[in-house]
C-alpha cells in the first residue's frame, strides 16, 4: 500500500507570490517576522505567527494568537490570491538555486504513532511548541508548511517524476534566491507516481513538530473515520540524492563566567587546540573535526572519540556534546539550555564570531551530517541532538495550502 495520497489542494497565484510567500518560518528573527508582518497584511508571516512575534503582554494569551492567525488567513483567503485545485492531486515541487536544484512530490501522508517505520523521526520535540501548531492546525483549519521527508530513491520513480514534469506547470515564481516550479498531476499521473513510490520508509528531514502536532490533532479526535482529513498530514518527498545538507553551528555560553583562556585551558584538556588564522582556515573540511571560537581566535580541534557505537553516538554533533559540552559547560539538555543556542550555516561564520563577541559565548562550527548518517539514526529509531542538520534550499510558505474543509470530513470531527 503506498503511503502517497492526492490532496485538492490550493497553489498561489503567480501574481501574489512576492506579497504572500515568505521564507521557512527560522529564516527570520523574532524581529524580523513581527516587522515584516505588520508592513503587509498578506505576508504568510500572519498566519504561521507564534509568542515570540507578538507584544509581550499578548504572548501568554495563545487564544488571542489563535484567532489572529486565523484571521489573517481568511483574509488572504477573501483576497482571491490562491488558484484551486478541485480534483485531489500531487504536485511537483522544485526549487532551483543558483547551484542546486531539487524536485519534490507534495502530496498527503499518514499520520503515524512515533515506532511506527512508514514514516522514521530522529529528533525529539518541544510539547509547548507542538500544541500551539496543534491548536493553528484544527483552530485554523489549514496547513501550508509540509513535513520535508526524504526516501531512497530509484529509476522508477525518477521517471515518473521526469514524466510529470514535462508538462505545463501551474506556478513558475522566483523570490529569495529560489526559482520555484509546481506542476500539478491528477488522474492517471498521479496514480504512476504513487504506484512508483509504493510503501518505501520516509524519513523526517523538517517537520517534527509539525508532524507531533498532527498526531496530538488526530488524539483530540477518536472517534473519526479511516478516511477522515486528520488521519493525513501535508508532506514533500525529496528523494535523498538530491538533498543538501548544511550545518548547523552552536554558540555556547559559560556558567562559569571563566576567561577565554581558561576556556582554551579546559578545552586542551580535552583535545588539543591548533591556532587558525582566520575563520576560514578553522572551518572543518572533513568529519570528525571542528572549528572554535573563542575571545576573538580561531581554532582547530579533533573532536573526542564516540562514547558509543550506534549510529547517532557516531554523530559529530553528539562527540561535541557528549565530549565536550557536557562535560565542560554542563549542558546535559541542549534542547532547553538557555546556554546553547545555533546559528544555521546560510546565516555565516562571521554572524556567529559577531555574536560571540557581543556575549563573549565560545562559537564551534561543525561539519555538515549527511543524509546517509541521518537516515541510518532514524533506521535504529535513534534521536539526534537538536539542530543536528539545515536542509536547503526548504519550501517557501505559504505557496501551497490545504484546506481540511476541501476534503471529506464526516462527522465526529472536533476543533
């Protein structure tokens, strides 16, 4: 049985890209997000807003979020700015850069209990995060941003996608440094490109709050059918050799408030520290090392061995952790220390040395994780460090929406 399903779903009108898609969601600032909504009404940034981007006397009152969000949605809806699609189907979704290209399927997918192999996590999730876009998903009754899955791909489905591709496509748009092409296919082509997918594992690359949010959506409704909206959950596959995995960095604070050079003391006992000329000299070109830095120097360092031999104690970000994190800063939870936080790799090695410097934090700039090492944590239902891998180029919002009120709802259903 494939895991694949056609949806009716709706694709922005070519004309109001520019003014309603934006970037993914932590492409922006808290900052950034509040004032880029506030300038345009029809920014998506409306409708996926969170605590962090409203006042902060209105950010305990999730209600009042809620029902903004919810708003702002019906006003782009009132606006006319989305071209449906009435007859369920998938779309091929790509998105081109100026050195990458890649082409997805969207479509819809199973919700699935953690355990369950169809669809394979690796990263644990935050509960409150989770219940605010569990709370957007049945309140607001929509979904744009899809769970970004990879699967190990093969000529079969390569050329069912090629085959899909080559004819005329619903959208063709560029902004934010991505060309973005849908081709939408419904009928006979999407049931090749389903056959063709069949049941292979899907692997979460983006998404797992959003899909923890799916699975709590479909809790607070028992009662549904098999075929009922909420049993599904909006996804994009791209298959695994065209995925481009960055890295993401760590900036480290010290509860201990030592100098810099008791900080490079500490970490020698570790490992030792080779002076690096700049930031570039101290960037890892392969795994197993990484770049420090700390009160204005750069260095090199090998990284501790695994402190295990399954796949995710492997990892470089979890030798960072278990090796030098841990024992020297005391961070044992990098999910909810307020003494880590991570600074993806489109946003720079000079960003994260500017930061360093502006709370005197220690950055280490790591070395990308590949699919393969993702893939083969997930296969031993493993759970990685947060902020472990930065898929890019990621699907803008606010291109695709689905409306659970376009599908069949039978009744039991409850907000």
């Amino acid at each position: 049985m494939s895991l694949l399903r056609p949806f009716p779903g709706l694709v922005i009108d070519p004309g109001w890209a520019d003014q309603v898609t934006t970037g993914p969601y932590d492409a922006y600032s808290p900052e950034e997000r509040a004032a880029i909504a506030q300038s345009n009404p029809y920014s998506f940034l409306n409708v996926t807003r969170s605590q962090e981007d409203v006042p902060i006397e209105k950010r305990d009152n999730v209600d009042w979020l809620i029902s903004q969000c919810a708003e702002s949605m019906q006003r782009i809806y009132e606006a006319d700015v989305y071209r449906p699609h009435n007859e369920p189907s998938l779309f091929l979704y790509q998105m081109e850069t100026i050195d990458h290209v890649q082409t997805g399927v969207m479509g819809l997918v199973p919700v699935t209990e953690p355990g369950d192999r169809r669809i394979l996590r690796h990263e644990a999730v935050r509960p409150a995060r989770a219940d605010l876009l569990t709370r957007h998903l049945l309140e607001v009754g929509m979904s744009s941003s899809p769970i970004s899955l990879t699967y190990r791909t093969d000529k079969g489905v390569d050329a069912a996608i090629v085959a899909g591709c080559s004819g005329k496509p619903v959208l063709e748009a560029a902004g934010g440094g991505i060309h973005q092409t849908v081709w939408a296919l419904a009928g006979k082509s999407a049931s090749d490109l389903i056959t063709a997918m069949g049941d292979r594992p899907l692997y979460v690359t983006d998404g797992h709050h959003r899909l923890a949010a799916a699975l709590e959506a479909r809790r607070r409704n028992p009662n549904i059918s098999q075929e009922h909206p909420l049993q599904w959950t909006q996804a994009v596959l791209f298959p695994d050799v065209e995925m481009q995995v960055l890295a993401t960095h760590r900036r480290v604070g010290d509860r201990a408030t030592r100098s810099a050079d008791a900080l490079v003391t500490a970490l020698s006992s570790i490992r030792a520290l080779k002076p690096c000329t700049d930031a570039a000299a101290a960037r890892p070109k392969q795994p197993g090392l990484v770049g420090v830095y700390i009160g204005g120097r750069w260095f090199s360092m090998d990284l501790p061995l695994a402190s295990g031999e399954r796949a995710v104690d492997l990892l470089d970000v979890s030798r960072l952790q278990d090796g030098i994190l841990a024992p020297i800063f005391d961070i044992i939870d990098p999910g909810s220390s307020p003494m880590i936080d991570y600074v993806p790799e489109p946003v720079g090695i000079s960003a994260l040395a500017t930061r360093c410097d502006a709370d005197n934090r220690v950055g280490f700039v790591m070395y990308a994780t590949s699919v393969a090492e993702m893939m083969a944590v997930a296969d031993e239902d493993g759970l990685m460090p947060p902020k472990s891998s930065y898929f890019e180029p990621k699907p803008r919002s606010g291109v695709f929406v689905r409306r659970l009120d376009r599908e069949t709802a039978p009744s039991g259903f409850r907000p």
